[in-house]
C-alpha cells in the first residue's frame, strides 16, 4: 500500500493557502465514550516518517508519533460527549467535533483538509473532503492518530470508574462481552441512548411478575 503523501497539502498551497490544516475524527461507531476529531498542521519542511491511517498502525506506534506531533505541530483535540451525540445524532455531532478542532488550533488555517465525502457545514474556513484521506493525505493521517490515541486514552480512564464494560480494551465499541455487561450492570452515564443497542435496554419492559 502506497503510504499517505503530502500532495492535498502542496496543491492547496500552490493555489495561494498559506497554512493547511488537517481534520479528522473518530468513534462514529462505540456504544460508549465522546466522538473525538483533531485538527493538525504540518510542517511542509518537517514531516515525520511513518504516518498512516491510525488503524493501520501498531498502539506503540501510534503513541510515538502521537508524541513527536504534539510536541512539534499546532493541533487541537476535541471530545464531543453523549449528550450532544444522542441530541444531535453522530453524523452531526462528529462534524461539531472537527468544526470545534478546527476553531481551536492557535492560527486559522487557510484551507482545511477533511477526511470523509462532506466538509462540514460551519466549518471556520474552505475546505475540500476526501474520501479515505486518513490513508492518502499526511496531515489527515496525524489527525487520525492524534485523535485516536486522545480517545483511546480517555477511554482507559474512563474504564478505571465504570469497570466491567472493557472500554480499556474495547474504547466503548460493541464487542459481545460489552454487550454483556450492559445487560449484567446496567446503563451508565457514558452510554449512547440514541444507538440501538443501549436504547432497547433502555426500553425493555421490565419482566411480569406473577
């Protein structure tokens, strides 16, 4: 697999952007936890190696990187929680979280780079959405890690008060045995009510009693 290139970047800056910004998010898909998105600058002279799609990466890997781009890039992490997830729905709530990563790095970006087929709507400046881009685009690629390693780490925490579900293991996804433990220990207040599986429990008639 040809590895993520910064040539999003550079046509940007050959049309007159001065700085680029990357944005992505993750956990669209967990019962549990924020839906997380970065927004990240790169260093056209400066580049680390190694940057992909932070799924394709190894967790030491991740973490590595994870510390280099925090110490040498103008970023932002954002986590949206539960609350505005089951209010506005997670394609929504996942495009307040980039908007928001976006607004908070230190200097506005020119143009802005989104991973996925939508830029979002209130989105602070131009920008252009590409399909894959955490696999293809530099910059999109250290959003996905950053963000990645942010939640996963949020969710190890998050793990320590509401022990059981597994989200140290699972970051808040759907594995059987979170499902379990929804059924053996109940809801908690991390949980989406919106998605479907903590909803029917939510919604199960309690049993009669005779």
């Amino acid at each position: 697999m040809i590895p993520p290139d910064f040539s999003f970047e550079l046509a940007a800056l050959g049309r007159g952007a001065r700085r680029v910004a990357g944005v992505d998010e993750v956990g669209r898909g967990p019962l549990a936890g924020p839906v997380t998105a970065c927004a990240v600058v790169l260093d056209p002279g400066n580049i680390p190696g190694g940057l992909n799609d932070s799924k394709k990466l190894t967790a030491k890997r991740r973490e590595a990187l994870a510390e280099w781009l925090i110490a040498h890039c103008d970023h932002c992490v954002i986590h949206v929680g539960v609350e505005e997830i089951d209010r506005l729905n997670i394609y929504h709530a996942s495009h307040l979280a980039m908007c928001l990563a976006v607004k908070g790095l230190r200097h506005r970006p020119c143009h802005v780079l989104v991973d996925g087929n939508r830029v979002p709507r209130d989105l602070s400046c131009p920008g252009e959405a590409i399909v894959g881009g955490d696999a293809r685009c530099a910059t999109i690629a250290a959003a996905s890690i950053l963000a990645k390693v942010a939640r996963d780490r949020l969710m190890v925490d998050l793990a320590q008060h509401h022990p059981g579900y597994g989200w140290d293991t699972n970051a808040g996804y759907g594995t059987p045995a979170h499902k379990r433990a929804l059924l053996d220990l109940g809801v908690t207040p991390y949980h989406r009510r919106s998605f479907a599986p903590v909803h029917n429990i939510l919604c199960k008639p309690p049993l009669a009693s005779h």
